[in-house]
C-alpha cells in the first residue's frame, strides 16, 4: 500500500507514479498527427522534466497547456494527475485519471509503448492510490465515515480493474493485499 514514506518511482519519495515513469519512449502522435502534436510532444517533455527537478508549478502550467490544445490525450491527463496528487491536491488528481480513462477507452492514446490494458491499468492503480492518499492525506473532516467507507471500496475495486486489466501489474497487487478482505479500510 502506498504511503506518505512510500518512493516514488523515481525515488523522489512522492509514491505517487506517472504517465512518464511508464517508459522513457516518446509520444507517438496519433494517425492526426501534426506539426501541433510535435509542438504538444516538446511541451509534455517540458513539464515530465519540470517535474522531475521538483518544479511543480512549471510542471503544472506546461500540462494543462497541452491539455488546452488537445484535451482528448490520455497520458497528459495521467500525468497532471501524478502533479495534482504531488500538490495534495486529491479532487482534481482523481478527476484527471478518471478523464485519462475515458480517453483510453475511447482509443485517444498518445503514446504506443504499452497496451490498452497496461496503460488501463497503470490508470487505474494510480487512481486507487490517490483515493488512499486522498483518505489518509487529505482533509477528510469533510467526509462522514460513509463517504470514507466508499471512497475505501472505490479504491478496491480500482485495484482490483487493474489486476484484471494486467494481472502482471505488481504495484496493483501490492496495493489491493493492503485491503484486508475483511476489513473497510487499508491497513
């Protein structure tokens, strides 16, 4: 289960991954491809190096730029989503995934170096780990236990689409073993 003191994948001690950490291969453009997608591409590895030398807020700004300009792409999506969790900001790092989702299964994938399911997948854990960090990080004196308790089983049945999306994920299932079957809550 992915804590406060878990690494991050790049081992900036965030624990929370990216669209980037998922390769280092570059975006391949979609068959519309255009001089504008080549300009998105330098700007999506812009922010990935912004906020890998801890500049978030550069990092941030150059995201929604190129979601600005072409908000169907999956991977910028995943990525402002790992910024917004590094930020605390839970709401909006979850409804990034959940977009970057819907992208993926609408086929509106950027990069090619990893399947629909992988990348499903990948999404999918990610969003679990914000809903756990969003719950034990975040401001949940707004939350009755109800809502707490749903936000617990929405986190498991991500895990859970991950595992099934890509059995072969490890995080997922090092994620999905934190919820005991018989306990609400991550352990």
């Amino acid at each position: 289960m992915m804590t406060k003191d878990n690494e991050g994948p790049k081992g900036d001690g965030s624990g929370v991954s990216s669209a980037g950490d998922r390769g280092a291969a570059s975006p391949a453009p979609p068959s519309e491809s255009g001089a504008y997608l080549r300009e998105l591409e330098h700007s999506f590895l812009e922010a990935m190096e912004a906020r890998e030398a801890g500049r978030l807020d550069d990092a941030f700004k150059l995201i929604k730029s190129v979601i600005r300009v072409e908000p169907r792409l999956a991977e910028p999506r995943l990525e402002l989503a790992a910024i917004c969790a590094e930020r605390g900001d839970w709401d909006e790092a979850a409804e990034q995934v959940r977009e970057a989702i819907e992208a993926i299964e609408r086929g509106w994938r950027w990069m090619d170096n990893y399947s629909d399911d992988e990348l499903i997948s990948f999404a999918s854990n990610l969003l679990g780990e914000i809903l756990v960090r969003a719950g034990t990080e975040g401001d949940v004196s707004r939350w009755e236990d109800e809502s707490l308790q749903a936000m617990w089983e929405e986190a498991r049945r991500c895990f859970r689409r991950a595992l099934e999306a890509d059995p072969s994920n490890q995080e997922a299932i090092r994620n999905l073993a934190g919820f005991h079957e018989d306990s609400k809550a991550p352990s």
